[in-house]
C-alpha cells in the first residue's frame, strides 16, 4: 500500500517545510514523480571537525515505511569512523534493528547528524578513522577528518559561513 | 559474508598511510618508550621536532592549532602535513603503494585481529537471528485457536512437569490460539484477543467503551510528547478495525485474516506499542524505578518499547492495560516444578476507571518463557 507510505511522507514534507531547520538544509523528494526517494543535505555542526562542511544523503523509503526504516546513505564524501568512506553506508542502530515508527525521516538525518560529532570507533565501517581514536591520536584524527571536510563537503558555495 | 573484510581493506587503501603513520607517532607520544619495530629512529626524530615547538602543557591543542594553520594553506600541503610527522618511505594518499600490512606496527595489527573477531561475532549474531527469523516466519502471525490437547502433544516427549500443568489447564480452558514468536507475540496476543472479544460481546456498550479508550490514546500520546504526524495514521488503521467491528462488517476469520495480514496487523502491534511507551512516560516516577541500570525512561521506551520485535516486561503488560482499560489474566507456566500448577496473574486496571468496562471479561494469555499465546476459558 503506497498510499499511506505517501500519506505519511507527504505529512514529513509539510512538517519540514513549516519549520524550516539550519542543520538540515534541504529535505525533499528528488523528483515529483517518485516519492519513495528523497535527498537531504546535512550541515556540519560548528566546533566540530565538520563545522562548515555540507553533506547530500540519499534516503530511500521502502513501501513498508514507517515500520521499516528508511535506507539512508552519503553521498558526499565523509571521513568518520562509523560510514564507509567507499559506499556511504552508515553504521546506526536506529537504521537497522532500533527503527521505529516514531522517528521521521527528518529525526533519523538529525541522528546522524549526532552521530558525527559521537563517533563509535568499536563497530567501525572505517578502520582508519576508528583506530585512530582508539589509540587516542584525537589530533590526528581531527585534522583527517578537516582534510577530508575541506576536500569534500566545502566545494560548494557556502564556504564564507564557517570562516 | 565477505563483505566486511573487503571493506575495511579497501579503506585501508584509501587514506591509510597517514593513518598508519599516525597511529605510530600517537603511540609515540603515550607511551614514552615502546618496542616499535623498525623505523623507530626516524620516528623519534619526529616526535622530538614535534616536542620543540610545542609547550608541554597543551600539547593536543596547540598541535591541533599548528595543523590547522598548514591546512588552511593548502589542501595538498595538509595532506602532507598531516602525514609529515611519519617516514618519508611512504607516498600519502597513493593508493598503488604496497601492501599496507607490512608497515603495520604489531599491536595496530593485533587490534585489527580483534576488530576481525569482532565483525565476525557481529555476522555470527545476525546470521542467528535471521534463521531464527526465518523460523518464526514460518507460524502465521497469528494462528487458528486449537484444542489444548495439542498444546500437550507438543510435551508428549518432554517434561511431565509441563505435562501435570497443562492437565491443570485443560480443567478450565480448552482452547489455546498461538501467535508467531516474533517479539511482537504479546502485543499481538493482546491486540487479537481484545478485538475478538469485543467482537464476540456483540455489546454497543462494551464496544463504545472501548471506541472511547482508545480516542483517549491520542490525548495520552500527546501528552507524552509523540507528534500527531508519527502515529496518527497508524491510529487510524486500528480506529478503522475497531469501528467495523461496530458496524457489524466483521466475523471471526475475517478478524483472523486481518491479524494476518503483515501491514493492519503490524500497525495495531506498533499502535499498542506507542500507547505503552506513552503510558510508561506519563507515569515515569512510577516505573522508573524498575528499570535496570538506572536507565532513563524516553530512553529505555525508544529503545525497548517503541522498537518492533522487542519483547515485553512485566510493566508493558500493566501499561497497556492501565491504559486501554482491558483486563488481563497471563497464565505463567514454566518448567520450575516448585508450583504443581499454572500461575495466574492478574491485570486488572484501577477500579475507578473500569466504569462501562466492568462487563468485559478479561482477556487471558498464556506465557512459557519468552513466549505468548491465547488461551480461552471454557464457558
């Protein structure tokens, strides 16, 4: 059943656009044609090695939302130990086995948006980034993470905000 | 199955060298002395040029501070900042260098053991779920009601404690329904057994009672902080169902095909599921108390109440019913032979909220460890 999937989306939408938020800069279907696939953009947050940079998702929405979970993924490039620097993937319980109905699409980018700044360097998708938090290099890591920040998530416009 | 490995191999091509080289040099910094292999001369050089131009307070900061500055220059340069601490040998960022392994100092190779034996517990745990999964998929999430005899069948080989119990069963109940051992079972037990009986009453009394328990959730999940846009259209599933029943549109099978059906059937599960959790919420000073480690309830509730599959404790049971106003007796039958029969326990809600609700009998579940079903008492 489609319908209700739109219904609720349609609801997330609305609700979005009614309280526009800074962190979540974009937050919409990528066409009019297909609902079930949508693009937001994250903000990094500031006094963190992301502050300044911008970051697209990919969210695919299953028929079975919202008591399945969305299927969110970078597309931008991102250095952090729990996403996959390859594929995007990102390694969250509340996307995989602590999904509820009672988060939205706009709640689940906001988690992820926590996520960044509270790394989990145990179950790690990128080792590099992990280990170095593990033995404790927070310089070294923070200033990969910057590196990666600044080559990636800084090319569009909006640099003259975070400096 | 692979999946993991070629993934972190992977990464290890993609920024790896800084990182390797990095890990050498915080180690360095840690521990004053360690027994680096190899290229421990040219790291110690390193460290000491690092040394002069930091005070020693700060360290972290001021370091940090340093690399911002070259960052800030240029990004080609950073990257060679950031690797500049490390040996020369190594060219950063180029992925066609030789096989990663080999500049690996021991321990940085031993914790990715240990990561390894991690990823492969993790798959292991997944893997076992999913065939238990598999297993459940295999019962209807809800079942035709069987005569209890079966129910003694299933422990023919077993154990005779289980047996005496199910005899003392049989005295008063001659029915059991299974639900499928998903996580859901009790919500969903409980979810069939009110509708059936609300059905069966066949009372308008019984069943505006029940209409106007349930608009009252709405309040109660307010209340309780969830917005009306995360549930209301799972409400209005359950409100539809309840209100056919009213309407005389609906028969037993009908009511079983509906609690079979994945979707309606998931939403009321998820719908009972919501009202716990914005029960347990609204009365937190209450149950607080018996949650373990001290957990906090928002957390424990989006963690363990509102997540589908998640099996429920003694204090959903008391929430769901306090809050929807239906009675419930669970026969707790284990194979502890201490009781020669089953226990009930009963769940009744406050007195003074029963009002028209007084008629409907209660409804009765069974529980075996881990488990819920339907049970019926004979008339």
């Amino acid at each position: 059943m489609v319908d209700s999937v739109a219904r609720r989306l349609l609801k997330e939408l609305k609700d979005y656009q009614n309280e526009p938020n800074p962190d979540l800069t974009e937050l919409s279907p990528i066409s009019d044609e297909n609902i079930l696939i949508w693009n937001a953009v994250l903000r990094g947050e500031t006094d963190t090695p992301y502050e300044g940079g911008h970051w697209s998702l990919r969210i695919e929405v299953p028929k079975t939302y919202p008591i399945h979970p969305p299927k969110i993924k970078f597309l931008t490039k991102i250095c952090h130990p729990n996403i996959s620097f390859k594929t995007g993937e990102i390694c969250l319980d509340i996307l995989k086995t602590a999904w509820s109905p009672a988060w939205t699409l706009q709640s689940a980018c906001m988690a992820i948006r926590l996520l960044l700044s509270n790394p989990e360097p145990t179950s790690p998708l990128n080792c590099d980034a992990a280990n170095l938090l593990r033995c404790g290099d927070f310089m070294g890591y923070e200033s990969l993470v910057k590196m990666y920040t600044q080559l990636h998530a800084m090319n569009q416009q909006d640099n003259e905000e975070s400096s | 199955m692979g999946g993991g490995d070629d993934n972190s191999r992977e990464e290890i091509h993609d920024g790896s060298m800084t990182n390797q080289e990095e890990n050498t040099n915080a180690q360095q910094n840690l521990e004053p002395s360690p027994n680096l292999p190899e290229k421990t001369a040219i790291a110690e050089e390193d460290s000491s040029k690092e040394a002069k131009q930091i005070p020693e307070e700060k360290p972290n900061e001021n370091a940090e501070g340093n690399n911002v500055e070259q960052e800030q220059s240029v990004i080609a340069d950073n990257a060679q900042a950031v690797g500049a601490s490390a040996t020369e040998t190594i060219s950063v960022g180029n992925s066609s260098t030789g096989p990663v392994e080999a500049h690996k100092p021991e321990d940085t190779a031993n914790r990715d053991a240990a990561h390894e034996d991690q990823v492969k517990f993790q798959q292991n745990l997944e893997y076992e779920i999913s065939i238990k999964k598999e297993e459940a998929e295999r019962t209807p999430l809800v079942c035709l009601s069987e005569d209890i005899q079966k129910l003694y069948q299933e422990y023919e080989q077993g154990s005779d404690v289980y047996r005496n119990k199910i005899m003392k069963l049989a005295e008063r109940h001659n029915k059991i329904r299974r639900c499928r051992g998903d996580g859901n079972c009790f919500y969903r037990a409980f979810g069939f057994a009110w509708f059936e009986r609300l059905l069966l009453s066949n009372n308008s009394t019984i069943l505006r009672a029940a209409l106007d328990s349930l608009v009252a959730t709405k309040t109660l999940l307010n209340s309780s902080g969830y917005q009306p846009l995360v549930y209301d259209d799972i409400y209005d599933v359950v409100e539809e169902q309840m209100k056919a029943i009213e309407r005389g549109e609906r028969d037993d099978s009908m009511l079983l095909a509906i609690f079979q059906t994945d979707e309606i059937s998931n939403h009321i599960v998820w719908y009972l599921r919501v009202i716990t959790a914005a029960y347990l919420k609204k009365y937190r000073q209450e149950y607080e108390p018996f949650l373990e480690f001290e957990t906090e309830m928002d957390q424990y509730c989006s963690k363990y109440v509102e997540v589908m599959d998640q099996e429920a404790d003694h204090i959903h049971v008391i929430a769901l019913t306090k809050a929807l106003n239906v009675p419930v007796e669970i026969a707790y039958m284990s194979g502890s032979d201490a009781m020669e029969q089953v226990n009930f326990h009963e769940f009744y809600p406050d007195n003074e909220a029963t009002g028209g609700n007084l008629t409907l009998k209660p409804l009765v579940l069974l529980y075996r460890p881990g488990h819920y079903d339907i049970l019926y008492r004979k008339e």
